[in-house]
C-alpha cells in the first residue's frame, strides 16, 4: 500500500482536480500549483507511515490550501508548521470537502483549469507546454524534451504563457450552457493538439513524445467523466484511442513511417481498439454527430479491417463526404480522395484533387498522394515529379524516407523496362 | 461456496498507471489467478473497461431511461470481479488478500453467490 508507485500514480491522478480546485480558491496559476506541490510533499512523508487518505483528492486541497496559509503566515516570522496530525478535524473536513467536490461546480473547475491554458492569445505550442506543465504536471525538462529544445528554452517559453493567462481576465464565473459548449469546444481541440504533437513524432522525437498522446487520452477521459453525455468527447476520446493503437506499427526499425496498408495488424493494441470502438458505437447510439464522432468512424473503420483489403473504403468515402460538409478543408477533401481512389480508381481521385493545387502546393501530403495517383494511372513521369517535390517538402526524415521509396520502386521498373 | 471478489478502484489512478506498471500489475495477479486454476478454485475472471464506456439503464419507469456513465458516482469505481470458490470467508479473505498484494491500492467487496450459470461463451 505504500509503495512509491501506488503513490505516484495517485498523486498524478489527483492533480488535475486538485490544482484546479486549488485555483479556485487561490484565483492565481502559480500559488495554486505550489500549494499542490506542497501538499504532495507532504503526502510523499505521511501516507507511507500512516497509509493513504480516504479521499485523496480531497486531502491534498485540504493541505495545500492549509499549507499555502500557513506559509503565508508565516512570512517574516519563522515558525514551525504544525504536524498534519496535529490539524484538528482533517477526516471531517476531508469528507465535508469531498462532499462539496462533487457538486457541479467542480466539474467547471477542472474546466476551467484546462480552458485557461487554451487561452486564444497563446500560440499552439505553448497552449500545449502549459497544459503539459499545470494539468498533467510534467516536469520541464520532460517537454523540453519532446519538443526538442534546451530546458532554459522550454522554462522562459512556460513562464510567458503564464504571464499572458495571468494578464488576462481569467474566467472564474460559472459559466452558463452557451460558453460551456465554447469552453469544451476550445478543450477538446487543445487535448487534440497535444495528441497530435505527440503522434506527429518520428524517429528519436518519437519515443519522447509517445507519452503526449498518453496524455492526452488521459485529459480526454477525466473530461468524459465530468461531460458524460458529450458525444463529442466520447467521439475525441475514441478518435485517439483508436489511432495511438497502431503506434507499435506504424515505424520500422530505422523510424521510416509504415503506411497503414503495410502495417503488421497483430501489432496493433487490441485494447485500445476494443475501448475506442465501444465509446464511438455508444457516442454514435445518440445521434448527434459532430467531426470528432465522424473521425473517429473513419478511424474504427480501419481498425474493424483485419487486412488492409478488407477495410470498407465506400464507407469511409462517404464519411470523409460528412466531414466535409460538417468543416468544409483542402485537407479533408484530399484524405477523401484516397478513399475514392480506392473505391472508384485513380482518376477520379486525381481529378478530386487538381482544384486543391493553390491551396495545397505547399504540402507535402498533396505531392505524395498525387505522385501514387499518378503512378496507378501509368504516368511514371508526371508521378516521379510529384514525388520530388514532396521530398523537397517533407517535414520529417520519416516522411522523406517513404516517398524515397516509391522513387527507388520507380527507379527499378524503369532499369527492369530498359 | 463460491465468492464473487469485487475489485473497485479509483479509475483516474489506474488510468494514471504506466504500460509498464499495468504489465506488472496484471502478470502478477496472473501468478495468483494460476495458483488459484491449479487448486481448481478459480471461475471467471474479467476486468472492465473506464466507466467513461458504461451506460446505464433506468427500468424504474416506462419507457426505460437511458443515461451516459456509470449506475454510481463513486470515488471508486467497479472496474472487475474474480469468481473463486472458497470453504468459507476466512479463506475468502485470504485470497482477497492475496489478490491485493499483486494488486495493492482500492477495495475487494467479498460477495458470497446465490447463483452462475456455466458460461457458453469460448473463454
């Protein structure tokens, strides 16, 4: 029971409930993640001697409330703190405490805590460093790492975001129906981008970062247990569930990206492929679609597929049709393509795509999936330019390495032909 | 006298858990789960997924109501049970006990059953 580990995973559980009650009532980022420090402290000394509080949750906003007056307090004269044995009615206190967290409002505090670091002011990146850092607690050489900068670096970046939240006019008010939609809108699309940040990854950035998309499945769970009827929340949950579960498949040995046709399925997690179908199917069961749902379709789709030529492309075609209609894209359209070419041959995708050129002519995507159209058509030439100029656009080595290799293929059938 | 142990937990912590740790957690409950075979005293066995997954039925009115999540809010929640046959609680609780030393953290709820029905399902 007082095994380091068990405590570990308890007080990261705790933290994003706790720092965001901590807020509440201290209405400033830093002394509410100080107090939350401070309370594990003491945790890591008590629980092991005297066992686990009833409500862990619930103890450690105690204690860090408590601590963090106490230490206030104390500025100037030095004066021992007492003993938390010595705090009179923390049992009591704990459970009135635990009582009152389960009212409504809590369920807004943790909402509120993971709003304030998608603030609308603060560029990508440091929405995801500073929900890393205050939610999920990571420490900042952790994120310097994944986002392969120095520590210095990643600390100043942290320190500006929260100068910028704490300037602004943090929302403490209960907010009513229409901006809690707008505030779980703005959420979910946050946890998405930390998952991103984390799938995106290849090669060596890819083993640092392999835990953001962890995280984010984290963040999207406690969400879905305060928003439990949020189809849209089932939808990003199982959305992510579904693709971390190919992970173990999706790079080779040298980190070149293995395209989903080629992935060795029985690596895939069955787990999480059986936990994302079960939310998707209940999240579709309410009939009230939205793009996460749709995705997350799309993505169940593969995973139902137990070879590559079984996957139901029609399905998937008019799904991508859906989500264009739903959050009309270049992007959406050009996955869509892939579909059709599958399902109605190259040309047709081919011709879906040539309106996206002015749009897209600076994506390396577009390139890609041009050149293999072009290929399947018999335009070795046309399909051999594409690819160069996706290389020239490849963001990744992963991704250079892949459409190395449809120009070595096409090297070699043209040896083979002379 | 078989006994359903029911294995309740914060869901948030086992979350929390690492691949590694979950790997440990269940290759240990694995060694007692065979102790347990080889004595011929284990029955089904199953762990459920986050309650994020559940749906609950209210049939105390007409037409049944369907809601999002668990039956309970609970600060923990029933995430999987054992079925073992014991001779009595004593021995109950020494399994349940066992179980919680490969699985420490949460609470085993020890349920004597009234009934089970053979499964017809392949394991």
């Amino acid at each position: 029971m007082t095994d380091p580990a068990w405590i570990d995973a308890t007080l990261a559980a705790a933290r994003p409930q706790a720092v965001a009650a901590l807020l509440r009532y201290f209405r400033d980022l830093d002394a509410a993640e100080e107090a939350f420090q401070d309370a594990c402290l003491r945790a890591l000394r008590n629980w092991p001697e005297k066992g686990p509080p009833r409500d862990p949750t619930a103890w450690l906003i105690l204690v860090g409330r408590n601590a963090a007056i106490d230490a206030s307090r104390r500025q100037g004269r030095y004066q021992a703190l007492p003993p938390e044995e010595l705090l009179s009615d923390l049992e009591d206190a704990e459970t009135d405490l635990a009582e009152r967290l389960d009212g409504s409002h809590y369920r807004d505090d943790v909402l509120r805590l993971l709003f304030i670091c998608c603030h609308p002011d603060l560029p990508a990146t440091q929405q995801i460093a500073l929900a890393l850092r205050v939610i999920s607690g990571l420490s900042v050489k952790q994120i310097a790492k994944a986002f392969l900068v120095s520590e210095a670096a990643m600390e100043q970046r942290i320190t500006r975001a929260k100068a910028r939240v704490a300037g602004g006019d943090a929302p403490f008010e209960t907010p009513g129906p229409v901006e809690r939609a707008e505030r779980l809108a703005a959420v979910a699309a946050m946890i998405y981008l930390v998952f991103n940040e984390g799938y995106s990854a290849s090669g060596a950035a890819a083993e640092a970062r392999g835990h953001l998309c962890d995280e984010a499945i984290r963040l999207a769970r406690l969400l879905l247990r305060l928003f439990s009827a949020e189809p849209e929340i089932m939808g990003l949950t199982a959305l992510m569930l579904l693709q971390h579960a190919r992970s173990p498949a999706r790079f080779d040995a040298d980190g070149a990206a293995i395209l989903l046709d080629d992935q060795d399925r029985s690596l895939w997690r069955k787990r999480m492929i059986d936990e994302g179908l079960a939310l998707i199917d209940k999240a579709m069961w309410r009939r009230r679609p939205g793009p996460y749902q749709v995705q997350a379709a799309i993505a169940a789709l593969h995973a139902r597929a137990a070879r590559p030529e079984d996957t139901d492309w029609a399905e998937i075609d008019q799904l991508y049709a859906t989500l264009e209609r739903m959050q009309p894209s270049p992007v959406v359209t050009l996955n869509r393509a892939v579909a059709v070419s599958k399902v109605h041959g190259p040309e047709a995708a081919l011709a879906m795509i040539e309106p996206l050129e002015p749009r897209l002519g600076g994506y390396f995507h577009f390139h890609g999936a041009r050149g293999a159209f072009l290929l399947g058509l018999g335009r070795p030439d046309e399909a051999r330019l594409a690819f160069d100029r996706a290389i020239a656009l490849a963001g990744t080595a992963a991704e250079a390495t892949h459409i190395r290799q449809h120009l070595d293929r096409l090297s070699r059938e043209n040896a083979a032909r002379v | 006298m078989l006994y359903a142990i029911l294995c309740y937990h914060d869901e948030d912590t086992v979350c929390a858990w690492s691949q590694e740790h979950n790997d440990k957690v269940m290759a240990d409950l694995g060694a007692v789960e065979d102790k347990l075979a080889k004595a011929g005293r284990l029955g089904p066995v199953a762990r459920l997924m986050p309650t994020t997954a559940a749906t609950t039925l209210r049939k105390d009115r007409e037409p049944p109501l369907v809601l999002d999540g668990p039956f309970a809010e609970t600060k923990e929640q029933l995430l999987g049970f054992f079925v073992i046959e014991c001779v009595d609680l004593d021995q109950a609780i020494e399994t349940a006990k066992e179980l919680g030393v490969a699985n420490p953290g949460g609470s085993y709820e020890i349920r004597p059953m009234m009934l089970m029905r053979p499964s017809a399902l392949p394991a």
